[in-house]
C-alpha cells in the first residue's frame, strides 16, 4: 500500500515502468502532503497567547485536517487499486461480436470507477482549501508561508486528479454520463483553482 510506503520507496516505484503508482496516487499524496503543512501551521498556532482567541477554533480545524490526510492517503492507494482491473479489461479478447460486447461493458464499468476516485481527490481539495483559507487568515504569521506551500500542494491534487477524469471519460461510450462526470470535474476545477489563488494571494500579500 502507498501509505505504508517509505518516501524512498514510493519515489523508486513511481519512476518504474509499473503502471502504479502513477499520476493519480501522486496527485493524491499531495493533497496530504498539504494538508500536513496546514496541521503543522495549527499546531505553531496552539497554545500562543497571541493566538488564544482562535484555539478550539484551531483544534477542530486539526481533526478535520487529519480526516482528509487520511482520505487522500486512502485515495492514493485506491487509484491504484482501480487501475488493476481497468488495464485488465483492455486485455480481454475482442474478436467476435459477444466478445467485443463483453468486452466494452466491462471497459465501461471500469472507466467509471476510474473516474471516481479522482472526482473523491478533487472534492477532498475543495475541502482542504476551505480551511487553508482560515489558517492563512487565522494561523500563526511564523508560518504563513507554509500556507501557501500547502496551498500549491492542494492544487496539484485537484489538477492531477481532473485531468484522471478526463483521461477515462474521453473513452466511455456512455457519453452522457461521461459529460455529466466532466461537468463535476470542471466545476470543481473551476472553483478550487480560483480558491486556490485567492488564498496564495493572501499569503503572498502577508509576506511581501
């Protein structure tokens, strides 16, 4: 599993010619390497009398932190989880007619789980930029610009994993609902990416 790897380990994989880890469990390694920057910026916040008036607002914010670096690492491991039988079913016999339709139904079901996971990715950001937000408002001055590192690392994550929709929706056959996903995905992207500005801008600001 991606989470119980060592980062050593983890990079050597990533660079083989192994079809996972790839760009999806990375994506979602850096939605929790960001969220990580954000829960060190809340623990230099906790117990400075400065920072009394946003304490227990801090600590709840923590867990909710940690919840989503669990979920990312979770997602990391689950992108490679799907891929397996995706790459599978591109494999399967396709000469006859039943095969050929065999074979497309079950391409079809794979492409959607695939295209979830990241979907899950992008949502976690969209999160995790929220509270991002309040920390490069609320958190410790000292480490505002771990704010923003956290920040870049949250918008690798939702634009690895918009781009792992994209790359499954553009061969689903039910276009329909592969339009319905892209339009999840693009909203999203959408949004995350201008939150994702907004609050560097802040740090920025801070900083210069």
């Amino acid at each position: 599993m991606i989470k119980e790897m060592v980062t050593e380990e983890f990079l050597a994989e990533l660079s083989s010619k192994k079809p996972t880890p790839g760009g999806g469990g990375a994506a979602a390694l850096g939605g929790a390497a960001g969220v990580s920057l954000g829960q060190m910026v809340i623990n230099l916040t906790l117990g400075k009398k400065k920072y009394a008036d946003v304490e227990e607002e801090m600590k709840e914010l923590l867990e909710q932190l940690e919840t989503l670096k669990a979920e990312f690492l979770h997602l990391a491991d689950e992108d490679a989880r799907v891929f397996a039988p995706l790459a599978a079913a591109y494999g399967l016999p396709g000469t006859t007619d039943e095969e050929k339709k065999r074979k497309a139904e079950v391409l079809e079901g794979h492409l959607l789980t695939a295209s979830l996971v990241p979907l899950h990715v992008m949502e976690d950001a969209q999160k995790a930029l929220v509270i991002m937000d309040i920390l490069a408002e609320k958190g410790s001055r000292m480490a505002v610009s771990d704010v923003g590192v956290g920040v870049q690392f949250i918008r690798t994550a939702l634009t690895g994993a918009v781009m792992n929709v994209w790359i499954n929706t553009k061969s689903m056959k039910d276009r329909e609902k592969a339009e319905e996903l892209n339009r999840q995905a693009d909203e999203m992207m959408r949004s995350g990416t201008a939150a994702a500005d907004a609050v560097y801008q802040k740090v920025e600001n801070a900083l210069r």
